[in-house]
C-alpha cells in the first residue's frame, strides 16, 4: 500500500490488538497468511526496525474485489517510533514507515539459516493453531537493522511467516529471504517476538503501540 495515512495504520493495529483475543478467527486468519514484501522506510534506522500487524476488516471499501479481513505488516524504524515523532511527524508519514499486504501465496523470485532449515520453519507454520491456543497473541516483530539493510548490491526482502524451536519450546517467527543482485538467495532468521516484552522500557519503546486504545493489557 502506498503512502498509508496513519488513521488508517492505528485503526488497523487497533483492529488487530481487539480481534486477536478471539482465537479462532485469528488461527484462521493467521493458518492462511504465508509471506509479504519488505520494503524499508526512506528513513533507515542502525539498530533495529519494528514490524507491526495490522488488520483491515473492510477492505472492500477500498477495493471491491476484496471481500475478506486482509493482514498487512506496517514497518517503522524503532528510533522513530517514539510518542513525541509520531505526534510531530505524522505529515510525513511516508518517510517513516511502510505498509505491505501478508498474502496468502507468494512467489519470490551473522544471522543466516541454511535453505533446509528455513524451510522447515516456514512448513512449520502450518502448526500455529497449537500455538496459539496456549499463548498470547502478538502485535509484532523486532528485526536488526544490519540484518536487512547491510548489503549495497539491489536486493529484493522477502519476509515469510514461520515457526522456530528455541530453548525447547516453539515461537512464531519471521524468516527473511534476501535475493542480490547476482540472483543469490539466502535466509536469516532475525526476529523477536513482541510481545513478550524483556522490560517496561523496552515495551516503551514501541510507540505505535501507545496509540492503541483497544485492551492496553499487554
């Protein structure tokens, strides 16, 4: 989507922080959902980007064709992501953030995972009911930046939803897909899950997240 207004990224995370504690409508719409296209901000960011999900539930209303809820992921730089930038800034929307649709099929033509191992996490989330039924539902991702900004040759970012045994225990994950110039195609796995939060401040440093007025109880 380009150039999103920022009612329209709020109202979706507000839509996706209520309708995530049903459960079943979730695991249905999560079982569907399979990868989407990164694409960073004008503005970079050296340490960490955070990716946050959205949820339209009218996307008819911007596109007759579209009759179902649709996922999009909304991808910020976690040094803008702040109350004070987003209250000063949000008539340059454009520059600090992106929004990308998660759709259901996707063709895609320090950190790295072998091409066996990603795929496995990327099966794997075939299984996300059973996760969910135990565990809260998240609101996002925190990526390192170096992972998905550190080469200078044309690349195409593709981020697939999977799951990752970490610790003996299953998490959601995001496996990200990088094709260089020179056609190479290689993963990484780079993602933490949000929430958990490690701490209040880190839980802070999620600003778009203070603009959620829907079951602050994170």
């Amino acid at each position: 989507m380009k150039n999103p207004s920022f009612d329209f990224i709020i109202n979706s995370m507000n839509a996706w922080q209520q309708r995530k504690q049903d459960k079943k409508f979730i695991t249905e719409l999560l079982q569907k959902s399979y990868a989407f296209e990164i694409t960073l901000p004008k503005k970079r960011d050296e340490k960490f980007y955070h990716f946050y999900l959205g949820l339209d539930l009218y996307p008819y209303l911007r596109n007759e064709k579209e009759e179902k809820p649709q996922l999009y992921m909304h991808i910020v730089p976690a040094s803008a992501d702040t109350m004070l930038n987003i209250k000063k800034n949000k008539e340059t929307l454009a520059d600090w953030i992106t929004s990308n649709k998660i759709e259901t099929k996707f063709n895609c033509t320090n950190s790295k995972i072998t091409d066996e191992e990603a795929l496995k996490r990327i099966d794997a989330w075939s299984t996300i009911d059973a996760w969910i039924s135990y565990n809260q539902v998240f609101n996002g991702f925190q990526i390192p930046a170096e992972d998905l900004d550190s080469t200078k040759q044309p690349t195409t970012l593709t981020g697939y939803f999977a799951i990752k045994e970490e610790k003996g225990l299953v998490v959601p994950d995001i496996v990200i897909s990088r094709i260089t110039g020179d056609t190479t195609l290689e993963y990484y796995d780079m993602a933490r899950l949000c929430p958990p939060f490690k701490t209040q401040a880190d839980r802070n440093s999620f600003g778009l997240l203070d603009f959620i007025y829907v079951d602050k109880s994170f």
